[in-house]
C-alpha cells in the first residue's frame, strides 16, 4: 500500500532551524507532485510548498519563502523540508502529501490539485 511517514519534529528555539522528512513506501516520487502542509490548533490548514519532481520546480507561499526548502534525494524516496529562522507562529503539525499519478508542468495549483496520499505528521513547536 502506498503511504507516508514524516519525521523530523520536536522543540526548537526562535530563530532556530529544522529538517523534516517525508518518506514513501509502495511507490516512489518519480515525476510525482509533492507537497507540504501545517495546521496549529484552531487555525485552517496551510499548503505553503509543493515540489513537481518532473522537472523539479519548486513553489513556496509567502509566510514561508525565504526561510524555508523544499527538496528530494536522488532515489526519489524522500522529500525534505529545510526550516531556518523558526518563530513561535510557526507552531503547527507539520505533514506531507503525494500524488499517485505524474504531474508534467502547470504551477502551483497543478502541484497541489491531484495529491491523494497523506501522512500522519510531525509536530513542530517553536518556543524559548
């Protein structure tokens, strides 16, 4: 069965930095659509980077661009999420998501529109 598995989170201090990672089993994120999402506790969930691995483009949401990167290693098996310069309104549960199918092209809705496997999440607190 295809799933996912974040890993990664914990406690880390304003301005620190964290590397989160997002793994595949029973398929791999060859020429898929992968993206990045966060929810704290009474707030909607926020999609704030995706990556279409058919060539690579990435694409990051104002609250997080320049601060944050998103990548994969070479054997397409898992995706990461670089933080830096972490503040307390980042605070949130950290989880990923995959299509199935490829994804050739199109911009940030075509990254995000056909994803179909989730996983649980990593939570990610930021406090002195």
């Amino acid at each position: 069965e295809a799933q996912l598995v974040e890993s990664g989170g914990g406690l880390v201090q304003p301005g620190g930095s964290l590397t989160l990672s997002c793994t595949a089993s029973g398929f791999t994120f060859d020429d898929k659509a992968i993206g990045w999402f966060r929810q704290a506790p009474g707030k909607e969930r926020e999609g704030f980077s995706c990556i279409t691995e058919s060539d690579g483009t990435t694409y990051y949401a104002p609250s997080v661009k320049g601060r944050f990167t998103i990548s994969s290693d070479n054997a397409k098996t898992t995706v990461y999420l670089q933080m830096s310069s972490l503040q307390p309104e980042d605070t949130a549960l950290y989880y990923c998501g995959s299509t199935l199918e490829p994804v050739y092209g199109g911009g940030w809705y075509d990254c995000y529109r056909s994803l179909e496997v989730w996983g649980q999440g990593t939570l990610v607190t930021v406090s002195s």
